[in-house]
C-alpha cells in the first residue's frame, strides 16, 4: 500500500465525490446540526492549517504571511484557488475570495459552503488569537460576480 505523507504525517485521501456525499448526508440526516457540523469540521481543520503556518514560517511572522500559506497549502491539497480579497485587521475583517472550488455549486448556503466558512474563520481565528465568525458575503448563484466569504470579529 503507498501512503503519501505530508511531512511526516501520512495523508488521508479522499474523493471530492466522496467529501461532497459524506457532507450531504450529514445534512439529510441532521438537518441545520449536521450544517453545524460540517462547520466544525472545517474550522478545526483551519486551526490545524494555521498552526502548521506558524511551525513552517518561524520567527517573525505577519498576519497575511500565514493566511497566505494556508489558503497556498488548501489550494495544494485541492480545496480550490482562494485570495485575500480585504484585510482589515484594525476592524477585524477579512474576505476570501474563492475563484475556484472543486465542489458544484447547486444552492446557495450547500454544505461545502459551511465547511470553507469554518475552514477560513479556524484559520484566521487562530492567527489573530481571538474568536471570529464569518458569512458568505457574495455567492454566484445569489446573482454575484464572485464568492466571497467574509470573516468578522465576534463581538
């Protein structure tokens, strides 16, 4: 059996067909828990990608040099092609542009939409040490030209 590893954790696989079946079930069955879910698995999986951009870039590190990294290592491992679209750090507001996703769109608000809320807002709640929420702030089946989630302080 071949085991890709990414440093020196092996690597766990999974089809995009496969993700995208699992979430919706968890939908189906839980109904809005199952979305909360999702979230959860996603931000927990923001956290891990952030602190692993801490441990690569060493020393002196800036907000954006992380979330760079993290959104770099996403697109690596095939979640899709995302920007930083704003970064307000003094209002405690950051949009992600996502210009790509493996998923296919069918609804505003579907269940990977969840999971990239939680992945981003892990990531950039770790990064700024404080707890954030997030929304999707533009979606193209809303009419936008682009998505677009933002990432906000919780007050």
């Amino acid at each position: 059996m071949r085991v890709s590893v990414e440093g020196e954790e092996p690597i766990l696989r999974i089809t995009i067909g496969a993700f995208t079946q699992m979430l919706e079930s968890l939908y189906r069955i839980f109904g809005s828990a199952g979305l909360s879910m999702i979230y959860v698995m996603g931000k927990e999986r923001g956290i891990y990608e952030a602190r692993r951009g801490f441990t690569e870039l060493e020393g002196e590190t800036s907000i954006m040099d992380v979330l760079k990294l993290a959104l770099k290592r996403a697109e690596r491992l095939g979640w899709g092609e995302m920007e930083i679209a704003e970064l307000d750090t003094i209002n405690g507001i950051v949009d992600i542009r996502i210009k790509k996703t493996p998923f296919s769109c069918r609804a505003p608000d579907a269940s990977h939409c969840y999971f990239y809320r939680g992945y981003l807002s892990g990531i950039v709640s770790e990064i700024l040490g404080e707890e954030m929420s997030c929304t999707l702030d533009k979606c193209l089946l809303k009419g936008d030209k682009e998505c677009v989630i933002r990432i906000f302080r919780t007050r």
